[in-house]
C-alpha cells in the first residue's frame, strides 16, 4: 500500500499546520527531510526541515508513530510547522518527492478501519464532529467515539448468534419438536431484541435534530408579525416588514442558537388564498416547510378578530400537532384583544409583542429544546445506521413466524440476515465502491 500524505489542517493562516504522512515510507521521508540520523516514536523533535536541495524551509516539530500504534495503524510522521499556505505546501510537496502520494479525502480514516483500529461508528463520529456546530451534537458523538455504539451493536449481534446457534443445533434434528423451553427462550430473545432495537430507532428518529440541528418554520397569514419575529431572533432586519399583505413571498432561512442548540428558522410566505401564481408559489412552499420542520411557530394577531385565513392556519397545525412541536403565539397582546382564542385551545397559546421583544419566545423553545437533550441511552447518528437496523428489525420480525412453524431452515436465513445487518454498522462491508464513497466525504488530511 503506498504511502500517503496531506496537509491536516484547515487552509488559511495559523500559528500551526501540520502535514501528515502515513505509510511504509513514512519514517524514511521524515529522516530524509529532518536529516536526522534517528526519530524515537511518540518524541516530539524540534529541527529545521530541508528540501532536496538541502535549503531550510522550516523550522518545526516532527512527531513519529510507530506501527500499529497510530491512528492509521501504519507508520505515521506528522511535521508542525508555522502556520500559513506556503509553508505547509512546500513540505508537502517535498514529502510527495520523497516517494509518498497525495492522499484522497478520508484515506487515513479509511485506512484506519482497515486496519482495525476504528469501526464505522467511530469513522463516521469523526466524519460528524469535524463538521458539527452544535454542543448537543458533540456530546452524542464523543460517546460513539468512547465506543458506546459499538458495544451496543456488539451486544445485539452476541444476542443474535446465540439464537441462531440454538437454531441450527436442532435443524440436524428436524424430525423432532423444538422443545417448548427452547423455543420459549427464543421467543422471549426475539421480543427483547426487538424492543431494544424499536427503542433505539424512536431516539434516532425523535432525536435526529441534536445531531443535524433542529428546524423550525414560523407559519400564519400575512402581517400577523412573522418576519418581525424572524428579525428579532437574528437580532438584525434580516426579512423585509411592512403593512402590505403578502411582503414576504418566499420562504427565508437562516441559522441561530438558542442556548446550546443550533436551530434551523425558517420564515414562511403568509398562508392564504394567493392573489397570484408566485404567491401560490410562496404558499406551498411555506406548508412543505411545515412538513419538513421539527418544531412550528403559529403566529395569530390577537388585536384582530378571526378569519377565514386564521381559520386555515388553525386547520394546518391540528393535521400535524401529533406529528411536530407546535407553539402557538397570540401577537400585538399590547393592543385590545378580538381573537377568539377558544378555537386554539388545544394549543395553550402565549401572548406575545414581538415589535417589543421576543424572550418570552425564546424562553419557551429553549426549555423545549433542553427536554430533549440526549440521556443515557446509545444514538443512531446516520442514516447508513438507521437503515440498517431497520433491516435487521424486519428480519427479527419476519423469523417469529417460521420459528412458530418449526421451520427452522426459515428462521435460521432471517436470524443470518439480521446478523449481516447489525454487524454492517460497525464492520462488516464487502464493497470497496461503498467505502470509497463513505470516507471519500471526509475533509483532506483525515
């Protein structure tokens, strides 16, 4: 395998750059351009570095790990120099000279699973909080690279072959009755397992915005105070206002915190019947947003009475109140009140005057969003996870009823697949084309 190198580190100006070299060759390159006689593994080395013309391009710290006990699990030499694009690239390409190869994005951590010393999860952890900006998001994935998942997986898989060994035992001995103990047993392991998976999956599922931020639209008919809203909580004009109905035409989306959570917010077109055909444009979009975000925020004007178009709104949040978070927030409190709030009574609506401030709002989804923060249990943080033991559910579920039947042939191939499912989220890949395109969406360097 041929050794590879890349610069590891964020391109731009710094103190610090580090190139990273990994492979057979490593150690050799690293004398080559330190001009050292020796390096002691995991002894940082202060020297110059020269090129092939034995001119100084640095002065930096260089860094040798020996096989196996590197992230790679290769021989790996990391030189720190000064920071800045010209540094870096120059002993790159010195490196490149010397017999290594540039490496492709995600190669080290490739190479690392190879090797064994990451699984998958692990992989895609590291994948996640390179590019994750919420603290939630950090939290879940530091346990995955504790190994929390793993053990987790391993636990279902250990579960399983014992069910399968049970299984294939007997299937030499077909002409006789499974024992009813045995087969109990099964039973009670198939209904376990299932309950552990179906519980895993609803925290994936329900809990997917800790991981990939949480999405938020705010929905009501026209100049009931959307936009307000939206500016208030980027603290900047960021949506045009005025007292024209229908100012705001197209969805807008911006990114904010609330607490220690990164939010999606997204401020929809005023839902009512459009004048127009961009208008309607604006008005389909602003449901699809309602659909596709986490948590709603329907904004009424209480100093109004209620109408056809308020109406709507109503009848849009009742379809998706077991399905999303919905706030709803009665506007321009400081006004006389003339809206029927009885027709939102399922909601328990706050007032709310947004042109004055919006911490009450703020208040309200940051006590939501800390609800739900990550306990204890394990989390499923891809989709590639996710699907996956979805699969080996539908095949736990699909092998109840051949073990029902004594066919045991059935329920040992539904129990082999299940199997294959599960150890897939760690492990088990057979093909190159699928690891190439996993870790090919890593950042160069790792």
């Amino acid at each position: 395998m041929q050794t590879i190198a890349a610069i590891a580190t964020a391109h731009g100006i710094g103190s610090i750059s580090i190139v990273r070299v990994s492979g057979k060759k490593a150690y050799e390159i690293a004398l080559k351009i330190t001009q050292k006689e020796k390096l002691f593994p995991r002894y940082a080395t202060l020297s110059y570095l020269y090129d092939c013309k034995k001119d100084i391009i640095d002065e930096a710290i260089t860094i040798y790990f020996k096989s196996p006990n590197s992230f790679t699990g290769e021989d790996i030499v990391e030189f720190q120099c000064h920071g800045g694009i010209a540094v870096a690239n120059v002993i790159l390409q010195e490196v490149i000279k010397c017999g290594a190869r540039l490496a492709n994005p995600g190669e080290f951590s490739k190479r690392a699973f190879l090797n064994g010393k990451i699984d998958l999860t692990k992989a895609e952890a590291i994948s996640q909080i390179i590019e994750t900006k919420s603290q939630d998001a950090l939290k879940i994935l530091s346990k995955q690279l504790k190994g929390d998942l793993k053990e987790f997986i391993d636990r279902l898989r250990v579960e399983l072959v014992e069910i399968l060994a049970y299984a294939e035992v007997n299937i030499d001995y077909a002409e006789e009755d499974l024992p009813k103990d045995i087969e109990k047993s099964i039973k009670n392991k198939l209904d376990n397992l299932s309950s552990l998976i179906e519980k895993s999956l609803q925290i994936a599922l329900q809990k997917e915005g800790l991981i990939n931020g949480f999405s938020i639209s705010i929905v009501g008919k026209p100049n009931v105070g959307k936009s307000s809203l939206l500016n208030k909580f980027l603290n900047y004009d960021r949506a045009i206002v005025s007292d024209i109905a229908g100012t705001t035409r197209d969805t807008i989306e911006e990114e904010v915190k609330i607490g220690t959570h990164l939010i999606k917010i997204i401020d929809t077109a005023g839902v009512r019947i459009a004048k127009d055909s961009i208008e309607e444009i604006g008005v389909q979009k602003s449901i699809k947003s309602i659909e596709e975000s986490d948590i709603v925020l329907a904004v009424f004007d209480g100093s109004s009475p209620i109408d056809e178009e308020d109406m709507r709104i109503i009848e849009l949040i009742k379809k998706y109140q077991n399905e999303k978070k919905i706030f709803v927030f009665l506007n321009k409190s400081d006004l006389t009140n003339h809206f029927d709030a009885s027709k939102l009574k399922d909601f328990n609506p706050a007032k709310i005057t947004v042109k004055n401030d919006v911490n009450n709002v703020i208040n309200i989804i940051k006590d939501y969003l800390d609800s739900q923060s990550l306990d204890e249990s394990v989390m499923l943080t891809t989709t590639r996870q996710i699907e996956n033991m979805q699969k080996a559910l539908k095949s736990i579920k699909n092998a109840k009823e051949p073990l029902e039947n004594g066919e045991l042939e059935l329920f040992a191939y539904e129990i082999n697949d299940a199997i294959s499912y599960i150890s897939s989220i760690t492990f088990k890949f057979d093909r190159e084309e699928i690891l190439d395109k996993m870790f090919g969406s890593f950042c160069l360097g790792k």
